[in-house]
C-alpha cells in the first residue's frame, strides 16, 4: 500500500481537499493480491487502489472510459510487422501507466 501511495503523490495525481457541498466523490477500496511462483510459493505481495465502479452512473461519473492495455492480436501484429521491418523491440514493465494522463475535470474520491 505504501508502494502505490508512494507512486500516487511522486506524479502529483491528487490533492488532499475537504468534502465540498454539492460534489459527489466515488468510493474507493483497496485490493490485494499475492503473487506466486511456479511452485505457489507467495514472492510478492500486491496492493491497488481502485475506484468502485459499481457506484458511478455514465453520463454522471464519466463519459467514457478507457483500460491501458493491448489486445494479444494487437501485440501479433505489431510483433510481426516489427519483425519484417527488421526493428528492434524492448519490453517494459509500467506499473502506473493509467496515472500518465490528463484529465479535464475534476474528479473527487473517499
């Protein structure tokens, strides 16, 4: 948990403000998960803190919505167009992609 709070406040992603009057703030639970090896051995322990989507209202809460991720199809193609354009592809590891990017409005959370 310190871990992801760590990455929250390094990318300036919020400020600390009081409940206003009239705004609604979407709740927000932490989730854990432990990481094993091939054995089921727990090498890591996980923490995330996630927005309780079941509690927004499109239209209300947002307006669109949008997951940092590739479909494996996406990865084939880019993987072998790369490979016949004779490009050299690295791999990178980003745990806090989603907090990369720029909202237009304010969002509040509990």
């Amino acid at each position: 948990m310190t871990e992801e709070l760590f990455r929250f406040e390094r990318n300036e992603v919020w400020t600390l403000v009081p409940k206003l009057a009239g705004k609604t703030a979407i709740g927000t639970k932490w989730v854990f998960r432990n990481k094993g090896d091939k054995d089921g051995i727990v090498v890591r322990n996980k923490a995330r803190l996630v927005a309780q989507g079941y509690r927004q209202e499109e239209g209300i809460d947002y307006d669109e919505t949008f997951a940092p991720m590739a479909r494996i199809e996406a990865i084939r193609l880019f993987v072998t167009y790369a490979a016949h354009m004779d490009f050299e592809v690295s791999h990178m590891d980003l745990k806090s992609a989603f907090l990369n990017g720029k909202l237009q409005e304010e969002v509040y959370i509990k």
